[in-house]
C-alpha cells in the first residue's frame, strides 16, 4: 500500500508540472544570443565551481586517504602514483579550463562568424605524439614496477603463508620449518581440519593454522591464496597489495612489510587520520579506534561480503619468532 | 517506393511497425522506462550506503518483506540493487536505449535510404528487446530475489544458489533475459552495417558520412564481434548451472559439503565476460561520441574538426576495445606476463580519446556558439569524458590497479568516463533530434535546468567518490560501519547521496518536458538548427520511405557550417559561400568553389 501512497505523490507531482507547464511558455524552443549570452557566462560559473570543487577535495580529502605505504614494494607504487596523479590532475585542469573557458569566449552573437577552421595535420601531430610519448614513459616505469611486485625471485627465500577465504571468514596457515606448504584440497575438509589440509603429506605436519595475521618486518612474505566456495579478493590496503582467491587455483603475492604496528600508530599521516576518525566516534559515544593493519574482501561473496576482514600485525621479527613458536602445529591439533 | 500509400492501423503503426523512426522511438521509451527503473534503484541504495541502520518508508513501500525489515534494506537486496542497476543502465538504458534509437532514427535518414536494409529484422530486434526487458523486470518479483552476484555475474557465486539466493530463479531469468538481449542487439548490429554498406543514396561516399553514421558503424562491428562471445559465456554458465557440467567450477566445499565439480576455472569466465564488457564500453560511448560530434559542429556553427583524425580514432579505439579486457583481471590470478601486455594496450586507449578530446576543444574555438540543451549537454560530455578518463591512466597501469582494483575509485571512474558521459550524449541525442521524432520542440528553458542540475549533480556525486576509493574503500559493502577505519568517509558519502537524489530528481523535470513537448509542444520548422545533414530535407511530418519524391543526391560532406571565400583577390572574400552559415549536403558546389 505505501508503494501505492509513492506513486500516487509522484503521479501528483506529474500532475502539477503539467499544470505549471501549462502557463509556462513551451513555445521558448530555440538559443537566442541573451541565452547564448547567460549560459556562456554560467559556464564560466561552472568552471568556478568544478575548480573549487577538485581543489577543495584535493586538499580536505588527503587527511582521510591511506597513509604512506607500510611495504617495500608499496613505496614504488606511491610514487609512480604520485607522478601519474600530478599529470592528470595538471591536465584535467588545463582541459576543464579550455572546455568552458572556450564555452563562454566563443558564446553566440548573430553578429559574429565562426571560423571555418576544418584541419590541421601539424596541430594533430602534435597532440597525438605528446600524449604517446608521455604514456609510454608512464607505463615503462610502471612495468618495471609490475614486474618488480608480481615475480619472486627463488633466491629471495621468502617465508611462505597460505591465507584461505570461505563465506565469511579467512584463515592463514604457516608453513612452519621447513617453509613449505602440505597440499590442500576440499575433500579433506572434516572436523577440525578446516582448511583441508592433506594430513598424508609430510610437509603438512608442521604447518600452523592461525585466525590472525603476525608478519616479521624487513622479512619478504611470500602469500598464497586459497577459497573454498566462491571468489574472495585478499585487499591490504595499506601494503598496496592484492590478490583474488580463486576456488581450484592457488594465487600469489609477496611483499615485504617496513614499519611495525607500533610504528605505524606513530606515523603522522596515521595519527591524523586516527584523530579526525576518534573525532566522530566519540561524537556517537562509541570507543576510539587504534590502527591496525587490514585485510578485506574487495570481491563480492555474498551476504556478509561487507564484513569478512582480518587483523594483520607486524612485529620485529624476534618477536615474530616467539610468537609463531607458541602456535601448535597441525599435527599436534588434527590427531 | 509506393509503402506509404497502404492503410496503416494502428498495430502496424505504433506496434508492430517496419519503420524504423516509430522503431527507434520504441526503443528511446523502453529504454526510459528501463531508465527510471534503474535510476531509482541507485537512489535506493545510496539511502542505505549513507545511513545504513535507518528506516525509510521508502524502502519499506517498494521491497518486499523478504527484502527488508521495518523499512532497512537486506544485505541480499542491497546486493541486487546494484547488481540490476548496473545490468538496466549498462544493457538496457544505455545499449539498447541510446544506441537502438539513434542508429534505427539517424542511419536511414543521414545516409539516404527510404529504410534499414531489413525493416522486417528491425521490428524483430525491437521485440526481443521487449521481451528481454519483459523477463529482466520479471525477474525482480522471483520469491528469492534477482540475479546478486554483480552485473558481472562471475562464478561460483552466481552459479551456486547456496552462496547467494539470488543464484536461484533470478539469476535463470538473467540469464535468458541475457541471451534474447544479445540477439536483439546482433540482429540490430547486421542491420545497421548492412544498411550504412548498401543504402547510401548517389553521392554519399563513406567519406562524406556524418560522425554519427561512423560511430553507429564502428559500434555495430564491435558488437557483432564481441556479443556472442557473452552469448557463449553464458551458455556454459547455464551448464554448470543446470546440467552438472565444470566449465568455471572446481574444488568446492559449500554449505557443508565438496561439490562434484572438477577441472574448470572461474577465471575462463572472466576472459570471456570482459571481452564483451570491455568492448561494451565503446558499444556505449562511440554512439555518444558520435552524436556529440554531429551536435557540436551544428552548434558552434563551424566544421568538426579533424573529421578524417575523428574517424581513425573511432577505429583505433574500436580496434584497441577488443585486446584490453584484461585489465579487468590484474589481480584475477592470471600470468603476470599477460598483465604487461593489457597494461601496454590498455594505456594506448589514452591517444585516440586525446586526440578526440582535442578535436573537440579546437571544435568550439573561435565558434559562435549556439547554447541550445543539446550543445551543453555536449559540452558536459567532452568535460565528463576528460574527468573521468584520465584516470583511466592510473586504473589502466597494472601496479597502480592493485590497490584501486575493485574500490569506489574504480566505481567514479567509469560512472564518469562511460555512464555520465553517455548518459550526457544520450540527453544531448533527445533535445536535438526531438523534432525529427516528434515533429515538434522541446522546451529549452527546462532543458537548461536539466543541465545545470544534472551536472552539478554528476561531479557532486562522482568526484568525491575518487577520494574515498583512495582511502581504500571497497565497492559493494553493504555497510561500512564494521570498519572504523572508514568512518571519517560517513559525512562524504551523506554529502554523494544527497547529491545523487537531486540528480534522480532532476530527471522528472526531463521527463515532463519530454512528455508535454510530445503534445504541447512548438511545431517544429523543417530545419529547426540549421544543420547540414539530409535528416532535415525530409518533411516534419513522418511518411514512410522518408522523402516524398525521389531520395535527394548528395554533393558535399556534412561540415560546410560557416564556409566563407576565401580567396583574398575575390571580391567575395570573408562572404558565406551559399550566403548563409550552413550548406545543405544535397547542395552542389558552386563555381570555384572546393570541397573540404
């Protein structure tokens, strides 16, 4: 019935247009110069806006992005952000400004002529070379940083950990010793075994199965992903790293964390972000927040896809060590 | 030509018509009331996305009790929301709505043709978009909801109905709806190439061709090539879904227990999708491009510029659609080798858009701009296209992608770059055709409002929407209120919310001035803005086979707008060629003077 009650105010609302159109004049169909002459200057008036616009969110917003990035590889990607960022935002600037400046210089006055102005090779070389010049530096450095991110070299020795996503809750598993990880498959799924580890495989005996992420600073981490019903994406913002967890293949990322947690809650960028965030929670009376490193699910899952997130923490690395002894090994939990 | 003289009735006239300028109005309404729908779904769930733990009447009035409790929309329908959102505005409002009507009105009528090729397979790709539009809303009252899974539809998750519920009936009806859509859209593709090869009247040579033509042309091409790839796509999803088979399933343990399937890869079906969905970005905009093209160079009174540049950009960009998809899928698991390669030809995209860009802007310089509706919304779509593909640059580069892949940055991106932006062209499409469909004229005053409103409100909602992907806001939560971490991006995401219901509610004051424009609106004169192109010889009021007596001849490009002697020694010098700012493409060359 309330669906009945909307579309009747919207019928109603229809209905008072058309009474109000009515002694509109519709006859007003055709730019003459006075409205070339208001919407050239409204024009103008949008370019004021859009521009306080971009720089109102260029500089109110920084307080509210991520902070610098906590990894190695993160650094690159920051700055080949940074450099990407600069140049669109110099030519979005430039370009608004030609588009409405324009807009309004050249608004129409049944006294002027256009110009008859159909080509000009040289003009079209020029801004088809420029932007192929600038892009293939760009995505040069940016390759280079692909690569850099996306192959491990062997002699790297990174520390290998499995993180497994179900609907909706992700698990890690360490590999333990001898840094290698047991096979895994859903038909070994029972009980407690819940990340269907194959018990058989020697490898799998010292592996630990944990519900919290503790990463060793300065250590390069090698993880591989696992799902066991649909997709996940593992998204740790703050390290600039991502992966989709695909059922029936295992995926890969490795980066290498640089600051702790501790010293991440010094970092300035994340104390002011952490005070403007407390500002409003204690507005609401709920508790302050502490930062703490994420992992989120950024690949639809279903229902609960919006809350489907673990803690990660990075330690020194003696304390990584201490930790990590204290977990027990799946041989001595799945009997 | 003796059609017109057969008594028409009024099934052979409004609905089951072969005239392909009562079909391309069949296919503007549908796809405005597929519009409004997927419109207020967005308005929907932006309420929620603000103010997740609050009731709305609203909510309350139009979902059902499975939907939602005391006016607080489910996380399974806020799901759907945006998974038939994105389904309605992409296929149906923007696809079948912008492209169908402009391609069936302007094709027969810009190139010189009595009609399409076949007006019989017309009226076909009419009607199963009809009946696809039909099965798409049916398939919002299923028990369990509709399709859930993201317009993307990757598997398992719409393959299983035990991971989402939408994955049941809903996602059956998706698919079918799908696959009578695709054949629509291919029956109405092979039309408009097989009309724009064949039909031109004497004189209209491919390089005398409007834009608009080019674009409608190019889009055909790539739809042809890249449709049935989806087709197929969904074909195997309908296997796996119904007969058991493992084309993108392997290895899955849900609701307690391992599912037969074994050996396949969701990952095969992110290739397939996205090789349609990448292309169907161009399917969207090259049509509005081309509108744009044809509506600015009327307005500034001046020629495109760089008509042979626009077209090469056309096809590089066209070309370029079909080796990108893979950009969709940098983090998807797939070789990292094969990133490198879609980073490289995805970037490429950039210099053809520049180029156009340019051309554009070069286009309005020294022009004695005609500020109708149609202009500005052009305006707006040059100015949205800008804002929104330049980052594309930091989207389109693999190591970038990572950490932006799936957030709200990606989300402002492409609203900007294809949804305004074609939105913009298809508004932009309506005011300056209007009298060609209706005989009659809209009211410009409303249009303005329109405009200013509607822009206002686009960069409102969707610029901001960059800075909080930046703050690594993932899309598709239901709720951000179980990461603190993002509270400070509440008042930001208020602020887009209000901003996108003043933009839905704007659109009423198009609607009504559409809709009165029909009945009460100034009878138009033949030409109304001056324009060049052969849709204007033709009489106001529509006769079937379009011109009266024979089709008119055609002896120049589309672009003499402005056209002055300029032989400093002749008398004529600085004086309009035929007296006034524009020629008539079935005018022929005067003595001396040279075509452009």
């Amino acid at each position: 019935m309330l669906a009945l009650f909307y579309i009747f105010i919207a019928v109603a609302l229809g209905v008072s247009f058309w009474q109000i159109t009515r002694v509109m004049n519709l006859r007003s169909v055709i730019a003459t110069d006075k409205d070339n002459d208001t919407q050239g200057k409204l024009a103008l008036g949008f370019l004021a806006f859009l521009y306080a616009m971009m720089i109102y969110c260029l500089i109110a917003m920084n307080v509210i992005m991520l902070p610098e990035a906590s990894s190695i590889e993160g650094e690159h990607d920051d700055n080949l952000f940074n450099i990407t960022f600069w140049l669109i935002g110099i030519v979005q600037f430039a370009m608004q400004f030609l588009i409405f400046y324009f807009s309004y210089k050249y608004r129409g006055n049944k006294n002027n002529k256009a110009l008859f102005y159909a080509d000009s090779h040289k003009l079209e070389l020029i801004w088809t070379v420029i932007p192929a010049v600038t892009i293939v530096l760009l995505i040069g450095y940016g390759l280079v940083q692909w690569n850099n991110i996306m192959y491990v070299g062997e002699d790297e020795n990174p520390i290998v950990i499995e993180v497994y996503s179900q609907q909706f809750r992700w698990d890690a598993r360490y590999a333990g010793e001898d840094n290698q990880l047991g096979l895994g498959n859903v038909n070994f799924i029972k009980g407690i075994n819940t990340m269907g580890v194959d018990m058989s495989d020697p490898n799998s005996q010292d592996d630990k199965q944990v519900t919290e992420l503790y990463l060793p600073k300065g250590k390069k981490i090698l993880f591989k992903f696992r799902s066991q019903d649909v997709l996940h994406s593992a998204y740790m913002p703050h390290f600039r790293a991502q992966m989709n967890c695909v059922p029936g293949m295992v995926t890969q990322f490795a980066f290498t964390p640089k600051y702790t947690t501790e010293e991440m809650r010094q970092n300035s960028e994340v104390i002011a972000k952490t005070n403007g965030i407390n500002k409003i929670r204690k507005a609401k009376g709920e508790d302050p927040y502490v930062f703490d490193y994420l992992l989120l699910c950024n690949k639809i899952c279903g229902a609960s896809h919006y809350n489907m997130q673990m803690k990660i923490t990075v330690v020194e690395e003696a304390d990584y060590k201490k930790w990590l002894s204290e977990q027990k090994t799946l041989a001595q939990v799945i009997k | 030509m003796s059609d017109h003289h057969h008594k028409e009735t009024f099934v052979t006239k409004y609905i089951f018509t072969i005239d392909h300028k009562m079909i391309g109005k069949q296919f503007l309404i549908t796809g405005m009331f597929m519009g409004i729908i997927g419109v207020f779904m967005s308005m929907l769930f932006r309420l929620q996305i603000a103010w997740p733990e609050t009731s709305f009447s609203i909510v309350e009035a139009f979902l059902g009790s499975h939907q939602q409790t005391d006016g607080i929309m489910n996380p399974d329908t806020y799901l759907a929301l945006v998974t038939i959102h994105g389904t309605i505005m992409v296929f149906f409002v923007l696809t079948a709505g912008l492209s169908g009507t402009f391609s069936n009105l302007l094709i027969p009528l810009q190139i010189g043709a009595r009609d399409m090729a076949s007006g019989f397979m017309n009226m076909i790709s009419y009607w199963l978009f009809f009946l696809s539009s039909v099965v798409m809303v049916a398939s919002l009252f299923v028990e369990a909801g509709p399709a859930s899974a993201g317009w993307t539809i990757y598997p398992p998750l719409s393959a299983l109905p035990q991971a989402i519920p939408g994955s049941g009936t809903g996602m059956t009806l998706w698919l079918v709806s799908m696959a009578i859509f695709i054949a629509s859209s291919l029956i109405g593709s092979l039309n408009y190439i097989v009309t724009i090869l064949n039909l031109r009247t004497k004189g209209m040579k491919m390089t005398r061709l409007p834009l608009t033509i080019w674009a409608f042309f190019i889009t055909a091409i790539i739809g042809v090539i890249s449709f049935p790839v989806l087709l197929s796509a969904a074909l195997l999803l309908i296997f796996d879904r119904s007969f058991g088979t493992s084309f993108y399933l392997s290895d899955i343990f849900i609701s307690g227990e391992v599912l037969h399937y074994q050996g396949g890869s969701p990952v095969l079906f992110e290739h397939l999708f996205w090789f349609l969905g990448h292309p169907e970005v161009y399917i969207i905009l090259l049509p509005a491009l081309g509108i744009t093209s044809e509506i600015i160079s009327t307005n500034a009174r001046k020629p495109i510029f760089g008509y042979r540049a626009m077209i090469g950009s056309i096809m590089a960009i066209a070309f370029l659609s079909t080796i990108v998809w893979g950009h969709h899928m940098f983090v998807s698991g797939m070789n990292p080798f094969l990133g490198s390669v879609f980073t490289f030809t995805t970037v490429l995209i950039a210099i053809p858009s520049a180029v156009k860009a340019f051309n554009y802007i070069t286009t309005l310089w020294k022009g004695n701009l005609q500020m109708n509706p149609a202009m500005l919304f052009s305006i707006g779509l040059v100015s949205t296209f800008v804002t929104g593909g330049l980052t594309g640059l930091v989207l389109g580069d693999s190591a970038l992608d990572i950490n932006v892949h799936d957030t709200y940055f990606v989300v402002a991106h492409f609203h900007l770059v294809m949804g305004v932006s074609a939105l913009f062209g298809m508004f932009a499409g309506i005011y300056h055709w209007f009298p060609k469909m209706y005989g009659r004229m809209m009211n410009k005053t409303l249009g303005y409002w329109h405009f200013w409103i509607t822009i206002i409100s686009a960069y409102g909602v969707f610029f901001p929407m960059h800075f909080i992907g930046l703050a690594g806001l993932p899309r598709r939560y239901y709720t951000n209120s179980n990461f603190p971490m993002f509270d400070d991006l509440v008042e930001i995401n208020v602020f887009m919310t209000i901003m996108a219901i003043i933009g839905g509610l704007a659109q009423l004051i198009f609607l009504a001035n559409f809709f009165i424009s029909i009945y009460r609106g100034q009878k138009s004169p033949m030409n109304p803005w001056n324009s060049n192109t052969l849709e204007w010889t033709t009489p106001v009021e529509h006769i079937h086979g379009n011109w009266p007596g024979a089709i008119p001849e055609v002896h120049r490009w589309a672009y003499d707008y402005s056209k002055v002697w300029d032989d400093e020694n002749d008398p004529r010098h600085g004086e309009y060629v035929h007296g006034k700012d524009f020629v008539l493409q079935t005018t022929p060359l005067l003595d001396g003077e040279e075509s452009s």
